[in-house]
C-alpha cells in the first residue's frame, strides 16, 4: 500500500468523523470511529516523511502554512471561538512534531547523546501543545516522534498500537469499573487499531503524486462543512 492510498483512506475518515462532529443529527455516531483511522496515519506518514525529505525546513514551513490558513475554518467548523493559539487544528501537532523531529537531529550532533537532545526537543514542543491546546496536545507531539525515532518496523507498530489505545484509557477503565457504557464508544477501539494493519501493508512507496491535495484537503473539507453549517443554521431561523 503507498503513502497515497493511505492518505486518502486517512482523508476520507477524518471527512466521515467531522461529518459526524459538524452534523450530528444527520449522520451516525460510528462515523467519529471510522474517523479515528485518520490520526495514526497522519502522525505515520508525517515521521517517515521527515526520514525522506531532502529539504526539512521548507516541510515544517508547509505544515505552518497551512496550520494558520486552516485556524478560521477550523474554528467556525467545529464551533470554537476563532482563535491561533487555543483549541488549534490538526495541523498545529503535525508542525510542533515535525519541530520536535528536527530539533532532535539537530541536538544530538551538538550533544551526543540522544536522550539529552530526545528531552531538549520534546519538552517545548510538547508543552506548547499543551499551551495552544492542540488536536491530541503533548501526547501527539511525543507520538509523532516515537514514530520517527523508532527504528524496527514490527517494535513501531507495538507503539502505534500502544499510543492508540491511551488514547481510550478513561473509557476502558469505565468500563472495568461496570460503568455502562454505549456500544458505539467502544466500537471505537477496534476501529482506530484497524490503522495498525493499514499502516503495515505500506511499502515505502509514495504512489501517486498529489502533494498539494492533500494540504488543500484539510482547510478546503472544513471551510465546506462551516458554509453548509451556517446555511442550515440560517435557514432555521
């Protein structure tokens, strides 16, 4: 499977979750699981992006780019205050983990010991996560970084799993605790680790060339749902 299929099964499932976010009453709550396949293989592809690129500084330029251009329809989409530095895009992780990346292998020529420079990259970036309150904050930072710093495919994906089951940890304790819990949250779990044999089945290629289209995707998706949103909202009225 190429970097480009795996892009759009990532797109296509972050469409379906925000379908569900935007348009509750219209679509079904299983859309937001489906939607849960799109954050690991971004968070994938972005780390093995960043082993390939011949020209890094220029990657985390595009990925801020299109953090900022993304921000307002973000916003009015998902019914936020806008704002560029609180309760900020998917986008805003994607940059402060690339930062964290880039860092990382700046640091540990100047050090020369990788957990001194691990820590020194790390910790900003993921505190500004925290600060901004960005989509999956400090933990998606370290995510996009344990991706890219882990070498052995098969101990990678023990992580990807691992990661995406944190992400579940207050739901599966309720549910320990026989707190009843609807079926359509814990269908969730089995579909966001469904990303773990998707992102196995990659072989390194890129596939078809369609950069651009997936930056545009983001900002253009979510400027649509907003624009629908507020005709339906004003028709109501």
């Amino acid at each position: 499977m190429t970097a480009f299929t795996l892009k759009t099964i990532a797109i296509t499932s972050m469409l379906l979750d925000h379908l569900a976010v935007v348009f509750p009453d219209i679509f079904p709550f299983w859309f937001r699981g489906i939607g849960r396949l799109a954050w690991p293989i971004f968070a994938y592809l972005l780390a093995d992006g960043f082993r390939h690129t011949k020209s890094p500084e220029k990657f985390l330029m595009r990925l801020l780019a299109f953090a900022v251009i993304s921000e307002i329809p973000y916003d009015l989409a998902m019914g936020n205050n806008i704002s560029f530095i609180s309760n900020t895009n998917i986008f805003y992780t994607l940059f402060l983990g690339g930062m964290a990346i880039r860092w990382f292998e700046k640091m540990k020529n100047w050090y020369g010991w990788q957990a001194m420079a691990a820590l020194g990259s790390l910790l900003p970036t993921a505190i500004l996560a925290e600060v901004i309150t960005a989509d999956y904050g400090g933990l998606g930072v370290f995510f996009i970084f344990t991706m890219y710093a882990i070498k052995p495919m098969t101990m990678r994906l023990f992580a990807l799993g691992g990661f995406i089951l944190t992400q579940f940890i207050p739901l599966l304790m309720a549910y320990t605790l026989g707190i009843e819990i609807r079926f359509e949250y814990l269908l969730m779990i089995p579909l966001a680790l469904a990303a773990v044999p998707l992102i196995a089945s990659y072989n390194g290629q890129r596939g078809t060339q369609a950069k651009w289209l997936f930056y545009m995707a983001y900002p253009a998706h979510l400027t649509v749902l907003a624009v629908t949103a507020a005709l339906i909202n004003y028709s109501s009225l």
